[in-house]
C-alpha cells in the first residue's frame, strides 16, 4: 500500500517553460555585433554619446538620464537594428516600471527647507532703500553736469555766429564814387588836368564848357521792329519724372516633404504662419515676406528649395531638427 500511494502521490513532470529572452540592451548588444557594427557607427546614427550606447546595452541606468529619455533611445535603438520596437518596449515597462527608480538608487533624503527672505525683511528695504537713494544722486549729478555744458556752449555759440548778409547790406542809396583827386607824385597828369582851356579871341562869347555824357549808341528801325515783332518764347516742358522701379518680387520657397515632419514656419511681421505636421508628398509654398524662422522637425525628409534650388539644411540640423532664419 505504502508503495501504491508513493506512486499516486508521485507527480508527473510538467512541459517545459519558454526560455526568458535576454534583456534589451544585451538584446540589441547581440544583433548590432552579429551585424557587424561597432559602437561608434551606432553613436553616430542616433546621434548620442559612445558611452551612452554602452550604458543601453548594459542596462546601467545609473549613467542615463530619466526614464523618458531611455525609452526614447532604445526605440530608435531598435529601428535602426529593424527590431520591433513595440515589444523591447512593453519588456522594457516591464523591467523599469513607470513612476519607479529604474537604477534602484536609495530615495534621496528630504533636505532641509531654508527660510525664505520676503519683501518686507529688514535687509531687503535696505538694499532697497540704498539703491533707490544712489539713483536719486546718479540723476542730480547727470542733470548739473548737463545745465553746466548748455550754459557754457550758448555764450560760445552767439560768440562764433557771423553776420548774415542781409543784416551787414546798407538799407540807405548807394554812395557816390567822389572824383580823383591828383596825387602830388605824379605832376604831369595834375598838370594836364588843371590847365585851363585857351583863351578865346576878343569879341567872340563866352561858352562854358561840361564834360560831354556819353551817348547812347543808336539802334537802327529794323532792330527795334525785330525786337517788337518777335513772338514770346513757348515754355519748355519740364522733363517728366522716370517712373518707380516696382520692388522686386520675394523669392520662391518651398518646403518639399518626403517623411513625416513637424514644422514651425514663421514669416517677418506676421506674414506668414504654419504650425503642425506635414504628411510625406506634401510640398508647401512659404507666403508673407521674408526673413522666415524655421523649426523643422526630422530634417532628413524635408527639402528647402529657394527659386527651385535646393537650399542645405546640415549646417543648422542638430538632433534631426533644424532651426534657421531665412533671408534669401
């Protein structure tokens, strides 16, 4: 009996559990090796540190930063190995729940609550007061010094001022120009001016003698009857301004989208606005007036042409995300 019961009592053995699969990061360790690539070809395709790709691979969440962030490295971790990224993430949530510590660091003691200083304590209304009173002095002394230079530049100034023309001109007749006299120097002119007409002849009357106007020159009838004739001339039209050149016409931009992208597309003085995701095949025409400021997300699929010429976005491209001001 005792052995029939041992052998009713003996179990049957149960089929065999699935074997775990290897955490994420020695998961992605094994195909990127199998693959033959090393750790900086990886670094350099997601853009992070070599040391950060071994910490994902070793699971050392003491050198990663928050949570948020490793689920995001080890899902692009996974589409560039063209693993599926859904699963290494629902067995990473089970590894490194959400709201927990994913490196199992102690809690960090609570630290001491210093006391806050508010308004109305002694040493702030002191500060207060002190800087308040040396601004008060800084707008005096600016304010002297600025009287002072006035005063001293408005003497000078009426000092340097010349004449003007109008004011210097005699209101009064032109003077007249008084007669040469002779000058003792020169005998023979004063001798010829003085010397006294001849005497005229007995018997003949006496004529006084004036210095003769000159005469007008005549003119001739022909030339006053030309002159008189004459039509007035016709006045000359003044020459019609050249007209304005038109400003030219803003350039061509296009945004050409070839994957899934996220923009942030702003033109000068609110010209122009487009914020949201762009499809793939999707190509947008920038309105408004340049400069444009540009956010663009995954850089990659996008496209900026300028008058049909592609313009290149790697030198303002950090992350997959481009961010430029645009000033053809």
């Amino acid at each position: 009996m005792s052995r029939v019961r041992g052998r009713k009592n003996k179990t049957a053995p149960g089929p065999e559990r699935p074997p775990s699969p290897p955490p994420v990061g020695e998961r992605l360790r094994q195909v990127r090796v199998g693959r033959g690539l090393d750790v900086a070809t990886v670094a350099e395709q997601l853009h992070l540190k070599q040391c950060t790709v071994v910490a994902l691979e070793e699971e050392d969440f003491d050198r990663l930063p928050a949570r948020v962030f490793v689920r995001g490295y080890y899902r692009n971790y996974a589409r560039l190995l063209g693993l599926p990224a859904d699963e290494l993430l629902r067995q990473f949530d089970e590894r490194c729940p959400e709201g927990e510590s994913c490196a199992g660091a102690p809690p960090v003691a609570p630290r001491s609550v210093r006391r806050e200083i508010r308004s109305n304590h002694i040493l702030v209304r002191a500060v207060t007061w002190g800087l308040a009173l040396l601004l008060v002095v800084a707008v005096v002394l600016w304010w002297r010094d600025y009287a002072g230079r006035d005063r001293q530049v408005e003497p000078a100034l009426a000092q340097s001022e010349p004449a003007s023309p109008q004011s210097a001109a005699p209101t009064g007749p032109p003077p007249t120009e008084a007669p040469a006299t002779p000058s003792p120097a020169s005998p023979p002119a004063a001798a010829s001016q003085t010397t006294a007409p001849p005497e005229p002849a007995a018997g003949t009357p006496k004529v006084a003698t004036t210095p003769a106007a000159s005469a007008p020159e005549p003119q001739t009838p022909g030339t006053v009857e030309t002159a008189a004739q004459s039509p007035p001339a016709a006045p000359v039209p003044a020459p019609e301004p050249a007209a304005k050149s038109a400003p030219p016409a803003p350039p061509k931009v296009e945004l050409v989208v070839s994957e899934p992208s996220w923009v942030d597309i702003r033109g000068a003085q609110r010209s122009f606005k487009r914020v949201g995701t762009l499809e793939a095949g999707t190509r947008l025409t920038l309105g408004g007036e340049p400069p444009w400021h540009m956010v663009i997300g995954n850089a990659r699929g996008v496209t900026l042409l300028v008058d049909g010429r592609p313009y290149d976005l790697a030198t303002h491209t950090r992350r997959n995300v481009a961010r430029l001001t645009l000033q053809p």
